[in-house]
C-alpha cells in the first residue's frame, strides 16, 4: 500500500478499520473510527501507548457536540461556540458511540474539532468520528509534518499529507466534565483566552493523574538529553557539556549570537512562531546531537505551552510513569 493517501483512500482504509495519519492544525494525529475497538487497538499497538491512556475524539460540525458528550454544561458549550474548530480539546462526559476503548473505560472522553481543512474533509467524508493521538510513538516528539510522522512511526503509516502544522503544540485540554473549567494541558489556545470566554479564573492542574500522559513529568522527548538554560547560564552550560566532548545542540532565540562549535535551531521571536517551530527544532537538534540546551521562554499566551513542552522533554526519563490499578473495563 503507498504511504501517502488521498481524502477517499484514507476514509476506505479508515471504514475497513485500520489507521491513518492526518494533519490537524497542532500536531498531525494518528486516526481510527472512534467507534471500532479492534481498529482502535491498532493506534496503541502502533504507538507502542499502554491501554490505560485515554484518546482525544475528533469530529467535525459543532453542532454535533450532543452525539459524544452528555450533560454539556453552558460553559462547555460558550468555549465550543467560540473556539471549535480549534485548538482546544474539552473532556465531558461520553455518550454510548464513545467506545470505551478510546476513553481507556474512563466515563468521561476529551473532545475536539480541529481547524485544519483536510481534517475536516477527512471527518465529513468519513461521517463519524476519528480518534487520535499525536501520530509519534508513545513519550516522543509530536510530529508537524508528515516527513516527521514517517519518521516516528515508518513507513507502513499510510499519511495524508497536509503540509506543515499552523499551531505547532497540542490542543488546550479543559476539563468541563463537571461545569467547572480546570486546565489539563496548556496547549494552543493560551489561557487568557479561556479566562476570557468563561468570564473568571481558570485553573489548572497539569500535574496530576498518570492518565493524561500528556501530564507525565517525563513527555514530548527527544532521543537526546535536554538541559534547560536561562539566559544568564546559557554560554556556561554549553561550555561545560562541549568540554566533556558531547556533539550539543542549541535552542535559541532568533537574535542569539552565531556559533559554529554547536549545532544551532533558532525559534521566532514571537510566541506564535516558537509554538510552531518547536517540535521540528527538537527533531532536527536530535538528528545531530547528544545534548540539546534550551532556553526556557516565560508561562504567559501560547509561550505557556512551548514552556510546558520543553520542562517535559527536559525531565528525567525514568518519570514515564507506571500503569495505575486496573479498573474493570479497562
Ligand atoms: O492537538 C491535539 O490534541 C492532538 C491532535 C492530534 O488532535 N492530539 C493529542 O493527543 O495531543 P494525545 O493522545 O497525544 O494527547 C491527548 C491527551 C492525553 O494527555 C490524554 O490522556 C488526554 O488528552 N485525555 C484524553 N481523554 C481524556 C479524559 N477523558 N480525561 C483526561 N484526559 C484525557
Ligand atoms: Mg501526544
């Protein structure tokens, strides 16, 4: 089978219950009808992701909100109404055509309308609904091209190809599933934004459970070490690690001064630009390095996000986290 699909190739391979890597706006997903368990345990066995992690269900009309969630508080309604399609996921509580499969038996399930046109066409054609994860292999870097996607998971993916990803970092993930909005992921849409919909204070807690993987201490990480540098230490650190006779790789901002001793990926200088950079800057240090230093930016709009990404990347790698109880259903 050729690894690159078009529209109706991928909805008769996705109708004939296999997997199929698409773009949205944030990362590129790794698709299968939300609704097929057998089709579904192919995306885990493809990430190499444990059973217990929950998937994020795409779909396309906003308006068909009530299909896959219940009891949909006003607020969740407000934050769909103003930013679906988009990068913002919401967990509600899941309808009977949730498998129990993607929601790892969870009785909630995030939900999403992606912004990218092609994962529109995608969703409208195949009628229903796709769940996807980030198409990476499971605690790796999010893929925002499909050359990346091929990458992470070879060559027997077929992808539909959309070009480059606009946002660059995952969706936003807020949890509305009891009508009060707590932050899960920082992600595309920053969280001024949210506070300005509902009107308050939104808070978060993106720490916490093992099963949002996206909440593991240890995520999003490349093959390398990372080390964060603020911007006093930066010249320091790289010295250290050139003398200890590592290749290192550089993440800096655009205005950095040249250097020829190190590998160097350099991030816009506006939010928007780093989040869009970041994962394929990661990628191409990895390809050449041992160690990547990175520059952490400040918490505030999208910056929030590409933080949160580099912290997880820069974590120890033992903190993947362990596989909680069983729970029946699972
Ligand atoms: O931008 C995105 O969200 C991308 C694109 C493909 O849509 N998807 C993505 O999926 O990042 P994934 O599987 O890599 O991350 C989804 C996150 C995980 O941390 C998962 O645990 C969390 O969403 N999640 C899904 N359902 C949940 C639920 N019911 N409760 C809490 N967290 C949930
Ligand atoms: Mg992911």
């Amino acid at each position: 089978m050729p690894a690159d699909l078009d529209v109706s190739e991928a909805v008769e391979a996705l109708r004939a219950g296999g997997v199929v890597a698409f773009p949205t706006e944030t990362v590129y997903g790794l698709g299968a009808d939300a609704g097929d368990e057998a089709a579904l345990r192919r995306i885990f066995a493809a990430k190499g992701r444990p059973a217990w992690h929950p998937l994020i269900v795409h779909f396309a009309d906003v308006a068909s909100l009530d299909e896959w969630a219940r009891d949909v508080p006003d607020v969740a309604r407000s934050l769909a109404a103003a930013l679906w399609p988009g990068p913002l996921t919401l967990v509600l509580r899941r309808t009977e055509r949730v498998s129990r499969a993607a929601t790892a038996g969870l009785e909630t399930v995030g939900l999403r309308v992606p912004a990218h046109p092609l994962a529109l066409e995608l969703l409208s054609a195949f009628g229903g609904a796709l769940a996807a994860p980030s198409a990476n292999r499971f605690g790796g870097l999010s893929p925002t091209t499909a050359a990346a996607v091929r990458a992470e998971l070879g060559p027997e993916v077929p992808v539909l190809d959309g070009g480059p990803c606009a946002v660059g970092v995952e969706s936003t993930i807020v949890d509305v599933s009891d009508g009060v909005p707590t932050i899960l992921r920082p992600g595309g849409v920053p969280r001024e934004v949210i506070e300005r919909i509902v009107g308050h204070d939104v808070p978060s807690r993106t720490g916490g459970s093992v099963r949002s993987p996206g909440q593991l201490p240890s995520h999003y990480a490349p093959r390398a070490r990372v080390v964060l540098a603020s911007p006093d230490d930066f010249g320091g650190v790289v010295e250290a690690l050139l003398a200890e006779g590592v290749a290192v790789g550089v993440l800096c901002s655009e205005s950095a001064p040249e250097r020829t001793d190190v590998s160097v990926e350099r991030l816009p200088n506006d939010p928007a630009g780093r989040a869009r950079r970041l994962f394929e800057a990661l990628r191409r240090l990895d390809a050449s390095s041992d160690v990547i230093v990175a520059a952490l930016p400040y918490d505030d709009g999208l910056d929030w996000a590409v933080r949160d990404r580099l912290t997880r990347a820069a974590a120890p790698r033992d903190a993947m986290g362990a596989a909680p109880p069983p729970r029946a259903g699972c």
